[in-house]
C-alpha cells in the first residue's frame, strides 16, 4: 500500500531511500506438514519468493535462513526457484545465516550471490544422513507378530520390524552416494574459486560462521540490517514479505462454519502426526546444539 500511494507523489516528494523485500526461510525442510508445524517446503515458499522478486525497483532480495536441513528434494527445489528468478528479473540475492544454515539449510543459502553469516552461525554439513529406528527385539518382548506380504522381493527394504540386511544397507548407502555428489558438485559450481582445499569440507562436519568464512562458505560476517545498510545506504529500508494478515486464523478456522466437527478431527490428526514430526524435527535441531 505504502508504495503504491509513494508512486503518486510528486518526484520531489519521493523518498530516495532503497528498499529491499526479505524473505525469511526458518524451520525443518519437509514436503507437507501440519497446521502448527513450521516447515520449509517448495509450495509454502513459492508464493513469499514471486511477491519479492516482483518489486522492480529493488536491487536485490534478501533472503534470511535459519534450518538445520531435511529433504535433499525440497531443498534443491526451493534453491532452484530462487536462482530462476534471480536470474528472470536480474536481481542479485543476498542470504543471510541467523542460527544455522546446515545440511539442505545450506543448499538453499547457495542460491546467494553472496552468504553473510553471524560469526556464531552454524554452516555446512555438507553430507547426507538417514536414520530410523528398530523394533525388532521390542516385537518379541510384547509377543507381537509382524505380518507382512509383497510384490517384489524388495518392497519391505529396511523394514524397521524385521532385522536389517547387510545388502539392504548397501543398497541405502548407494543412494546416499549419489545424493551426496549432487550436493558436493552444486557447492562447487556455486562457491567455485572461494572453496578452501580442506579435506573435511564435504565430509559432512559443520563450523561457525567464522570458520565457515575462512573455508569459503560464506563470504562475510555480520548481521541483515547492518550488512544492506553498508551496502545500499543509511537509508536502506527492509520490507518483510510474509503470508497475509489473517492467514494462521482462516486455517485453523476461528470464525466457525459448518465444518467444526470436521476441522476440529483434522487438527487432531494434525496433532498426532505432530507428536511423530516433532521427534524427527528435535533431532535435526539437536544435531546443532540448537
């Protein structure tokens, strides 16, 4: 609305302060996801990125990360939205690292022209990692049987019911192999000349973002604010671009309807697929110390 009413006025009456839209791209990166669950995925940032890149006269797009990663697919989606209009509107992106930008949280950073972190930023876990549980020996102790029957003799790959194959692991890692050269090969397009030749740069560790600076990582320290204001002036402007007012109540539907008994079994489902989400989601975090 503001700049809608600033195109009105006179040339003289105009602001010539810069303003740069931010996206801010926090939580786990997953496809889906419940109505109280933060998730990072292509279809609920889809629309938050085409209404930054569509202001014509910012020169750039601040993106703001903070995600400790998830799906590798999502991940490189959402990496690729972002470059493609970039490129399509000829706008430079700048990301900025709050608490961490690991794993699939650092392939979206990639998308930036250039990475500026908090010296106490996590970066990197450049790798691959899938994990499960078994509950073979839990079935016998409740005298429970597993029944289960297929098509293909590998449809029940790595059942979590059923004691783990040496082949079935083999067969996993395999995956992993090629997941993980996807990603290394995307760092060095995108990093280049900046990479450092440290043997644990794609071994899946992960550093500060003051060590990351010294690997080549990211190319500078510091916070958004202060970072655009440097670069584009003191009179830089921020503009946040974030769902619409009202958005959270309309899903989760405080105004009522006819539906209540229906929302209100939806968002227990929700709740209970939560509880299993919430699990996955605290490791991803842990693995930081977040």
């Amino acid at each position: 609305m503001f700049d809608a009413i600033r195109r009105l006025l006179p040339s003289s009456m105009r602001s010539d302060a810069v303003t740069i839209p931010v996206v801010r791209l926090h939580g786990t990166i997953m496809s889906g996801g419940g109505q109280f669950q933060q998730r990072l995925s292509l279809a609920a940032v889809a629309g938050l990125l085409e209404k930054a890149f569509a202001d014509k006269r910012a020169p750039a797009v601040a993106i703001s990360i903070n995600s400790p990663g998830g799906s590798p697919v999502q991940s490189r989606l959402i990496y690729k939205r972002i470059r493609d209009l970039a490129e399509e509107k000829n706008k430079a992106v700048i990301v900025f690292v709050e608490d961490v930008a690991a794993s699939g949280g650092y392939m979206i950073a990639l998308a930036g022209d250039e990475i500026v972190a908090d010296p106490s930023s996590i970066v990197g876990s450049i790798g691959v990692v899938s994990a499960s549980f078994g509950f073979v020996e839990a079935m016998k102790k409740v005298g429970v049987e597993r029944r289960v029957h297929t098509a293909g003799t590998n449809k029940s790959v790595l059942d979590p019911f059923k004691p783990e194959k040496k082949e079935d692991v083999a067969r996993l890692k395999d995956l992993q192999l090629d997941i993980h050269r996807t990603f290394i090969e995307l760092v060095r397009q995108r990093r280049g000349a900046r990479l450092s030749d440290d043997p644990d740069l794609f071994t899946g560790l992960f550093w500060t973002g003051t060590r990351g600076l010294d690997l080549g990582l990211v190319d500078a320290l510091g916070d958004m604010r202060s970072f655009l204001k440097a670069r584009y002036g003191d009179k830089t402007r921020l503009r946040l671009v974030a769902a619409p007012r009202g958005f959270f109540a309309r899903r989760l539907g405080f105004f009522g309807s006819s539906h209540d008994g229906e929302r209100a079994a939806g968002l227990a489902h929700s709740a209970a697929d939560g509880l299993l989400a919430a699990v996955e989601e605290r490791g991803l975090w842990g693995r930081y110390g977040l």
